[in-house]
C-alpha cells in the first residue's frame, strides 16, 4: 500500500507541475481527492489492515500526504489565476478588476442654485418661465418701458452699445415687453437671466450680473397683491418669516414705483454694518405696470392692470452665502466655485 501511495503522490506532483490553466487545477483536485481517487481508496481500505500499528501508520501517512496535496493544489492554483487574469488583460489591453476612480465632479454655480430655488418657489405660485435675448434692441429695452429716445432715465442705466446698433440688455424687464407682445392676460411670468452695464468694476459692481424679472397682468391687480407675492418669496427664500417696507422708487415704466427693503436679516433691525446701521437691506425695485406700457403691449389698460418686480439675483446670492466680492461670480475661479458642491 506504501508503494501505490507513493506512485500515487508522484503522479500527482508531476500532473500538477505541469498544470497551467484553473480548469487543470481542478480536473487534478477531482482526480487525486475526489470520491473516486485512489488515495480515497485506500483510505476506505484501510479496515481491512489487521496489524493496529501498521494501520495507524497508513492512516497517517494517507492523511498527510493527502493534505499536503490538497496544500499544493491550492497555491498552484493561486498562481494560475493570477497567471490567467494577467493573460487577460494583455488580451485586453484592458483591466476590468481596477478599481474606479470617480471623476472629479463638477457642481452647479451658486447663481444657479439660488436662480433654481427662486424659479421653484414662483413656478409654485403660477408663473411661468420665459427666457429674452441678451442682445437687444433699444425699443424692447427701453421705448416699450416708457423710455423715451433722449429720456434722461435712460442715463440711470449705462448702457453697451454694439456696432450693429443694438445693445446689451440693461435689465430682464425686456421680457415684460416680449411677453405682453406675445400673450393676452391674465399674465403671470418671471425671466431670469443676465444682464449688462457699463460698470466701474468694484466688490459690488459687475459689468454682467443676473436678475429675475417678475410680471402680473389680469383685471383687479392692487398693491396688496404685489406685497404678498412679495412677502411669500421672500419668507420662502429666506425659510423665515421677513418684514418688508414700501418706499417710493423711480422706474419709467412702473406707477407708483417702489424699492422694496426686507427687514436686516443680519441685526434683526437694530442696525449694523450691512444695513449700515439702518436696519434695513434694499432688495426688490418693483411696482404697478405703468399703463403706457400696457398699452405698448396692446393691452387695454382701462381693463387691465398689474404689478412688475426686478429681484437682483447676483445680490440675493451674495447675501445667501455670504460673498463680499461680486467679482467672484463671474472669475471662474475653482478654489471658491468647489465650495458649493
Ligand atoms: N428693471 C429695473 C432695474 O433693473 C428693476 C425693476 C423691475 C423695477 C421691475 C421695477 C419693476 O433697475
């Protein structure tokens, strides 16, 4: 039995040694320590010794050597299959098991996370979204908001003139002419998007920032229903209940025109450096739609009338996270951007 256990273990060293794929690791672990192999056999047999000592000794040495097979096939096997993924993947030129490293992610800009928000809240209360050309022509920027060629108001907003003699849009309420040409009321719109003036650059002046121009037209519109249009936005923004004042404001095209303040949300009211120290933040030019605009839009004013509001998106990003510079909007600067993943 010694003899045939011996043969045996020297087969199998040979047949393993020249294994070279899994599939050949495991037809040999099946031949030589399945049910069916030899060494399984005598193992079986091994009643049939009378001799109690010679039969502790076969016991032992069938037992070990069976574990010491089973201990060769595993690191043969262990080798050949990192022979046969490494096989593989010069086949492939390509490393299915590497691990993934993800891009690194982009995030949106903070104009558009706010412009986002805002746009939810109104598209909330029924308005819908509609975009304007950044390019424009001076009747839809000015003359249909009741500025006049030579109007000195024109003068309040310094204004790019292109050689094509159109000029960049001053301010979203080109929108309010668009689209009071093109729908009937009742009118329920706002138009983010950017605007552009000739400005000195500074912390808080840009020379391309955003607003989001907001127009009500239907019959029965007061300024009570401009206030709490207002007054829902603002708390919504905010998450907190804000107190708003009205004063006079002086816009062409709206009649009365007001400048909206909300109460510093920085001091409460009590006053300090932001609200320099007058407990209020002026946020919001709006007013009633003026009726020589509706009547450019050929709306019947005697019917119909309406409110119209300008928020200053780039200064509610600004004060939402609090941002000092107005220049790092536009600077595309990745140090500050990365921080409103
Ligand atoms: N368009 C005005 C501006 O940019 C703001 C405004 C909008 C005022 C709507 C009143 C009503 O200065």
């Amino acid at each position: 039995m010694k003899k045939r256990l011996n043969d045996f273990h020297n087969a199998f060293l040979s047949e393993i040694e020249a294994a070279l794929t899994p599939e050949q690791v495991r037809d040999i672990e099946i031949k030589y320590l399945g049910k069916k192999s030899d060494i399984h056999l005598m193992l079986k047999n091994i009643g049939t010794i009378e001799n109690p000592d010679e039969k502790r000794e076969m016991g032992k040495i069938i037992n070990s050597t069976r574990n010491e097979i089973q201990k060769i096939i595993e690191e043969k096997r262990e080798i050949v299959e990192k022979k046969s993924i490494e096989r593989k993947i010069s086949e492939n030129h390509m490393d299915w098991s590497m691990p993934v490293f993800s891009a690194d992610e982009g995030s949106l800009h903070p104009v558009t996370i706010v412009q986002r928000e805002v746009e939810s809240i109104l598209t909330g209360m029924g308005f819908s979204i509609v975009d304007g050309p950044e390019m424009e022509t001076e009747y839809y920027n000015f003359e249909a908001l009741n500025i006049p060629k030579f109007h000195p108001a024109r003068d309040m907003q310094d204004t790019f003139h292109l050689v094509n003699n159109m000029i960049m849009r001053t301010h979203t309420s080109n929108c309010q002419s668009r689209s009071m040409e093109k729908m009937k009321p009742p009118l329920k719109i706002i138009a983010p998007g950017k605007c552009f003036r000739y400005e000195a650059l500074d912390a808080s002046h840009e020379t391309a920032f955003y607003q989001i121009e907001g127009l009500l037209v239907d019959e029965n519109i007061n300024i009570s229903n401009l206030i709490a249009v207002m007054k829902i936005l603002l708390s919504e923004i905010f998450r907190r209940d804000v107190k708003v004042r009205l004063r006079p404001g002086y816009f062409p095209f709206v009649e009365p025109g007001f400048e909206l303040d909300i109460n510093c949300l920085i001091c409460g009211g009590a006053g300090c450096r932001t609200c320099k120290n007058s407990g209020w933040l002026e946020l919001m030019p709006c007013g009633m739609v003026h009726p020589n605009v509706l009547r450019y839009g050929n709306i019947d004013p005697e019917k119909y009338n309406g409110f119209a509001f300008g928020l200053g998106l780039t200064r509610l990003v600004m004060m939402r996270y609090g941002i000092a510079d107005i220049r790092l909007l536009n600077g595309g600067d990745l140090r500050f951007l990365k921080q409103f993943r």
